[in-house]
C-alpha cells in the first residue's frame, strides 16, 4: 500500500481524465461532447500539472510570522507551477467559451450539431 499516497493518486487521475479527454475529442461525433472532452483533457493536465509540482511537508508561497524570509527556500514550495496553472484555467476558460461560440453558430447554420452532417470543407 505504500505505492498509493494522495501524490501517486492526483497523477494517476490526471492521466485517467487525460486519457478520458482524448478519447472523448477522437471517438465522439457531436460537438457538444466534443468540447466537453476538451474540458476533461484540460482538467486532467492541471491536476497533473500541480500534482508534480507539489513537494511533501512543504507550505504555500506565503512568507507570514510561519515562514521566515530567511527560511523560505527550504519551507515553501515553488510558485510558479501553480502561477502556470492558474493562467492555464483561464486560457481554457476562454477557448471553452470560444469553441462553444462556434458550435451554437455552427447548429444555427447547419441544424445539427453531428459532425458527419459538416462537409463543406471535404475534398
């Protein structure tokens, strides 16, 4: 059992929801399940995103009466994988919204929201 600690569980559910996310943007023909797919994918990287960058018995980047300036490199972790990570929310946010946008556009243009019945763009 020493093989499962929560940082072992995080990572490897990260990779399930990638792994789900990636298989739901290939196989899936509607494109509403299609961006929910993306959704999962990007949810899957920043768990895994800020499961590796967490390090054991360690604080939050906060220097406060805890964490002296003179000891915060060996008590606090990394800042910048969770900056990294919370940009990264909200450029998913936005491409959401904006993948969202094109497929009402898409449903007021053509009725249907399979993308089987989109062929203007075949050769």
């Amino acid at each position: 059992m020493k093989y499962f600690n929560i940082e072992t569980i995080a990572i490897g559910t990260g990779f399930l929801l990638i792994l789900l996310g990636i298989w739901a943007i290939l196989t899936q023909k509607n494109l509403i399940k299609i961006v929910i797919g993306f959704s999962i994918f990007d949810v899957g990287l920043h768990t895994v995103l800020v499961s590796i960058a967490y390090i054991k018995e360690r604080t939050a980047p906060i220097l406060d009466e805890a964490v002296s300036p003179a000891d915060a490199i060996k008590k606090i972790v990394d800042p910048v994988p969770q900056a990294l990570v919370l940009t990264a929310i909200v450029i998913g946010l936005g491409v959401t919204a904006l993948m969202l946008a094109y497929v009402l556009k898409m449903h007021k243009e053509k009725g249907t929201l399979e993308i089987r019945n989109f062929n203007d763009l075949k050769w």
